[in-house]
C-alpha cells in the first residue's frame, strides 16, 4: 500500500490550480538529468491527456542518452529556441518547477518564470528549497522528483492518465536517480511504485539499458583512462579524485553526458568515502562529489563552489584553473582531516 505522504490540503490546492487554467509550463534544471526530464515529460502527459495546454521548457540541451525518451522531441530548449521558450513562459498560467530547489539552477530561465505573475508549484527532493514558489512540494528523503510525480498524481486521482508512456518517463527517473535501485532505494515503497509503472508494460530492461547502460566507444575509452591514469587516492582522507581537462577530453571526442557516472565509482574502492570529479568545461571547472554514509558533499559545494544537491550526491562550479580547483580540495582536505601529512597516488585496491 502506497501511503499519502503530501497534506490533503496542498493535494487540493493544487487540484483548484490545475482546475482553473489552461496552459500550463513545466521546467526543470540546467543540464537535465533523467528525474528532471522524466519527470517532466510524465506531468506534461498526463496533463495533456487532462485536456490542458502544456509544454517542457528546459533551460539547456537534452542529452542524448534521454533522447529515446517518449515526447522528448516536444520539449522547447531555451538555448535552441528562444522566442518559443519565452513564448511558452510568458504565457502560462500556471508554471510547475520540477527537480531544483533554487531558481538559479534554472539559468536564464529565472527571471522570465519571475517575470510571470501566476503561481509557480514546487515538486523536488533537493534540501532547503528557496521560498520564491505558492505551492511546495519538497521532499529530500524522496529518492526522486518521478518519485514525487507519481505521489502527486495518485493523491489527485490521476492514475488512470498514466499511461505506458507516462510510466516509462517515471520509471526512468527513479532508475537513474538511484543508480537502478543501487542508492537512496531503502523505502519498499518504491518497489510498490515501481511495480504499478511496470504494470504499465514500460520495458524495464530497455529502459534500464537506454537510460544508463549505453555507452560510444569513445566514452568507455574516457571512463577508462580517467580510471587507470587519472584517479588519485587520498588514502588519510578516504577520498578519491579525478580530474579531465579539455585537452583529455578532446582527445576522446568528449560529448556531453560522456563523463556521467565517473565519479560513483572510486566509491566501490573499500575505504573511499567520498569521491570528487573535475571536469575542465569551456567556462569553468565542473566539480561532482559523491559520498556514503553521513559525509555531506553538498555542505561542501554550496560552501566552496556556489553548488548544492544532495547529501550523497552534489555539484558546482568552480573559476580558475585545474590546479587551483584541486589545490582548493587539498585544502578542504586539510580542513577535514586536519593532521594531513602523506598521501598515496594511485593506491591498489587491496592495500586500502
Ligand atoms: P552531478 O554530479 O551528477 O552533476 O550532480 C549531482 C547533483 O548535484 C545533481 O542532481 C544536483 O542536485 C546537484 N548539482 C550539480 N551541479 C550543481 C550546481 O551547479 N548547483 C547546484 N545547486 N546543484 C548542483
Ligand atoms: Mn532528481
């Protein structure tokens, strides 16, 4: 049995908003990731399918990995088409913000969703949502924003929209949000969601296999390389970091979303507790962390790195060179681990 998690007095808040307006606009982060997009492209179904005019404007590119995901040609890319992205903003009546907690992960996007004077509802899992929404739907502990979407729309009695396609969005979303049921995955509800969407025949394996487990040659070269001669073990510090620069990147065609994964994995190494990637972009460092347990990687990001996410899992940016970013890790290092003297380079397994 699923239980009602979101108050009945928000559940019908949101249904007299739904209720009095036709167009309606979902938005999602800067470089959407499989919730963002899933769970976008699910609520614009099924409020279609409710008879409303809705649309998906994302702030940035799609990546292509999700491109096999059901309407994702519909969605409107502000970087592709701007005059129909704020088209599309501008004009709504309603405009729902899935998956961030703050408007500046919405780039700029932000002041043309400010801009517009009708109610803005929140549905997200990021910890300390900004106050700039009517409606708030955030759950951290939820392990998705699909997650969310599913409970939002069976507290409003709108199972029966979704439909097969709906689910294969939302059924993505929680795979790749929770590396396939790997992390953020101890709540059995989420088995009973996820057999509700598998009843709506959406092709797990495939989903599975499209979502996260599709990889060029190319980019298995990189993931390769960035392990075998880029990973850096802070052994004292039980962390691991790695870093690509442009020119690495370059030299194995980087596209974008081909570095995606890289930094989960030094955390399979025993004693790794929190892993850094750095990745060398045309404007900035893009720094990922990951960590187990306790261990807050995104108290260090929004403190270092004008970043945020979750606890396990969060981002930024950082402006300087490659140096100067891992220089400022070292120090975080020394921070945390303040008798810090020796430290071991590309550690064998075994000796951790
Ligand atoms: P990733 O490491 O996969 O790029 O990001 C992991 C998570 O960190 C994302 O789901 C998102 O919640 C958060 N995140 C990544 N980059 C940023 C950023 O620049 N700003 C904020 N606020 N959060 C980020
Ligand atoms: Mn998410």
């Amino acid at each position: 049995m699923i239980q009602p998690i979101i108050e009945q007095r928000v559940i019908e808040r949101l249904q007299r908003l739904i209720n009095g307006v036709k167009s309606i606009a979902i938005t999602c982060h800067l470089s959407p990731d499989g919730d963002a997009i899933g769970s976008s492209l699910a609520l614009c179904h099924v409020l279609r399918r409710l008879g409303k005019d809705a649309d998906v404007v994302t702030p940035d590119m799609i990546p292509r990995t999700l491109l096999f995901l059901p309407e994702v040609k519909s969605i409107v890319t502000f970087t592709q088409n701007e005059p129909r992205a704020r088209k599309v903003i501008e004009t709504a009546q309603l405009i729902f913000c899935l998956d961030f907690n703050t408007l500046q992960r919405i780039d700029k996007l932000a002041p043309l969703v400010m801009g517009n004077p009708c109610p803005k509802v929140l549905v997200d899992h990021h910890t300390d949502p900004d106050q700039d929404f009517d409606l708030m739907i955030s759950f951290p502990e939820a392990s998705s924003t699909c997650e969310l979407v599913f409970r939002v729309l069976m507290q409003l009695q709108l199972l029966r929209l979704v439909d097969r396609w709906a689910a294969q969005c939302l059924l993505t979303g929680m795979i790749t949000d929770t590396g396939n049921f790997s992390y953020n995955c101890e709540n059995p509800e989420l088995y009973e969601i996820q057999a509700a969407l598998m009843r709506r025949k959406v092709g797990r394996q495939w989903l599975y296999n499209m979502s996260m487990n599709t990889f060029s040659a190319d980019c298995l070269r990189l993931q390769g390389y960035a392990l075998d001669q880029k990973m850096k073990i802070y052994e004292r510090q039980h962390m691991a970091l790695i870093t690509l620069d442009a020119e690495e990147l370059k030299r194995y065609n980087y596209k974008r979303g081909d570095t995606e994964g890289i930094v989960n994995k030094p955390l399979a190494i025993p004693g790794v507790e929190w892993s850094v990637f750095l990745r060398e972009d045309a404007e900035c460092i893009k720094v990922s962390c990951r960590s187990l347990g306790d261990f807050a990687v995104n108290d260090i990001c929004t403190k270092y790195f004008n970043g945020g996410g979750h606890l396990n899992a969060a981002g930024g940016d950082f402006y300087g060179t490659m140096e100067q970013a891992v220089q400022l890790f070292e120090q975080i290092m020394e921070v945390l681990y303040p008798e810090n003297d020796i430290q071991t380079d590309n550690l064998p397994k075994n000796e951790i």
